[in-house]
C-alpha cells in the first residue's frame, strides 16, 4: 500500500508505522489512515529527537 502522509517502514517481515517528527516507531501493521502521525512528544513539543532521513 502506498501512503502519502504517514510513515510506513518495513523490518523484515513487520511494518512499522513512525512518526513523522522524529521517526519513533508508533505502532506494527500495514493498515494505518493516510494522514500524518506524531508521538506524544513530538505532540507536547517536548521531543528532543530529529528524524534520521535515510540516504
């Protein structure tokens, strides 16, 4: 499934779904509304992590 917004990675055989503030993995599965996702942290504006862009 191809998603627009949200943040959908692969592991292996598992799909994680990251937010898409700093990358954290949020939830596993593929089935995810295509919107953009956030931690509650990155939601309080308290996350002092960046989201590690792949090369």
């Amino acid at each position: 499934m191809e998603y627009e917004h949200a943040i959908v990675k692969m592991n292996g055989d598992v799909a994680n779904l990251l937010c898409n503030g700093c990358g954290l993995v949020i939830a596993e599965g593929k089935e995810h509304e295509d919107r953009e996702h956030y931690c509650t942290l990155c939601m309080s504006g308290n996350c002092k992590a960046k989201f590690k862009k792949e090369p």
